[in-house]
C-alpha cells in the first residue's frame, strides 16, 4: 500500500489492522491519534513538496510564501494523482462533482461580463458549449478533495477550515481583465493550456478594481475601464496539465486559454484572518 493510500485509509478511519493484545481503550486510542496525526503531517509535507517541486519545502518557506512567485512546470506525483482522478476527466464528470457556495457562468468578452449563479449542471454544460461561457465552481466537496485541503491547512499553518478547492472550465481566449484576488492561491492545471500574465513585482500588489469575486462583478461591467491600470511590465506563464503556479495575495494578473481549459484553483487564504475574504 503507498503512503497516499494509507492516508486515505486514515483519513477514511478505516482500521488498518487488528490488534490481539489487550491495551486499554484511551492508551490505544491516543497511539492511533498520533499515528493518524504523523501519516497526515507526513502527507501533508508531500503534498506540498509535490506542488511546488524541484524546490523543496525549506527553500518555499524561507524564500516563496507567501509574498512571492512560484511556478513548477512538471508537478509531483501525488499532484499527478490527483488531477488524473475519475471526476476531472470530462466536463459532465467535472459539473457533477459536488460543490458549496458559488458556482457561476461567466459569459464575457472581456469588458462585458454577464454572469449567472445557480445553473444545472447541464445548463453550465450547454453555457459552455453554446456560447463559449467559462464556468467557475467553488468548494468542490469530494473526499479527496477534502484531504488535501486539510494537508493544506497543516502544512501552511492555516486555521483549520481555510483552504478550499475551486475549478474553472474555461474556452479558448482571453480570460478576465486585469486584476487581483485578495487570497493566497495555488494554481493546477487539469487539462488544456492556460497562459499566465503576472504583473513584474513592482507592479503595485493589492489596489484598484477588479477583484474578481462575484460582488465585484457588477462594479466591473459599470467601471470605466479605461481607469482600470494595466501593467506594462509582466511575466508569462504557460500551464500544462501538471503545471502549477503559485500567486501570491494581491498580484496583478490576467490570462489567456490557449486550448479549452480546466484548472484548479487552490486557495490557501493566510490573508483570511486579516481581510475576513475567503475566496
Ligand atoms: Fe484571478
């Protein structure tokens, strides 16, 4: 059995074997909470190390999170695992995954953006295929997906809870304007490819319109955008499956689907706690 799926089992609360001598109850129980608790801490580090290979996790913590770039063309295993799941590998699997919260059809052309909450799978499915709309689903609730998030929250030191899993089904184009999301976010590519526009970091982090949050989307199609700022200075990213990109709070960006596209987006709100904003 690999380490991934002995987590699974931990995590499923499966027993993983029988025990004949006799322990009192509350010694055992504590012996399994801290193996349970070793494998996920364990897990957790691998997942990460997984994200953001071939640097490894001292090197992210002492010079990438969570104020700076990082980009990993050719992602770990446990990140290939992953995304090579049953649900991710067709739209109509991908519409059906369970979600909480938002789930929203964006039919834009960039300046114009009309958005609609609370579609059928099928509905997003015909949106997407009729008239080219991207499709946003947030907080996929599926149990490996709340595995990782829970990985995410110990290895990032988040308050338990924090990370949550959206996806984006995007056609060929040009995405969103440029703007900022006010979280933390780790970017997997699923399938397609997906270029990456991040503004140079002297670009200012944080301020002007755009966030690109449902709220703000009204405020978006009302703004004069020619009062929008654009960066002058950027740097490009293309995603493959198995790319991953990480974005930190408040960088400018924008992107370009150069195929049909569908990414995850992982988002690892650290600002949660100052800004109250999770994604
Ligand atoms: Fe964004």
């Amino acid at each position: 059995m690999n380490k991934e799926m002995a987590a699974r089992k931990v995590y499923n609360n499966e027993p993983t074997k029988s025990h004949d001598c006799v322990q009192s109850t509350s010694n055992t129980e504590q012996l399994a909470a801290s193996a349970q608790t070793k494998i996920l801490g364990t897990l957790a580090a691998e997942r990460l190390s997984s994200l953001i290979t071939p640097i490894s996790t001292d090197h992210f913590f002492k010079n990438i999170w969570p104020d700076n770039i990082h980009y990993t063309q050719h992602a770990g295993a446990l990140v290939n695992d992953f995304i090579n799941q049953e649900e991710f590998r067709d739209l109509s699997s991908l519409l059906n995954i369970p979600f909480k919260g938002l789930s929203r059809v964006n039919f834009n052309n960039q300046d114009d953006i009309t958005s609609k909450t609370g579609l059928r799978p099928e509905q997003m499915l015909k949106a997407y295929q009729l008239f080219q709309a991207t499709i946003y689903l947030q907080d996929l609730q599926m149990p490996l997906i709340q595995s990782w998030k829970e990985s995410l929250d110990t290895v990032l030191n988040l308050d338990p809870g924090t990370s949550r899993v959206g996806c984006f089904i995007s056609p060929i184009g040009k995405g969103h304007h440029w703007h900022y999301d006010p979280y933390e976010t780790i970017i997997v590519q699923v399938s397609g490819e997906k270029r990456w526009y991040l503004a140079s970091d002297d670009w200012q982090r944080g301020i002007g319109l755009g966030h690109d949050r449902m709220l703000e989307y009204q405020e978006w199609a009302k703004c004069d955008k020619s009062k929008v700022p654009t960066p002058e200075k950027y740097q490009t990213f293309d995603l493959k499956p198995g790319s991953v990109l990480f974005i930190p709070y408040g960088h400018w960006h924008t992107v370009e689907n150069l195929t049909e596209s569908v990414h995850l987006v992982l988002n690892v709100s650290r600002s949660y706690l100052l800004t109250g904003t999770k994604p």
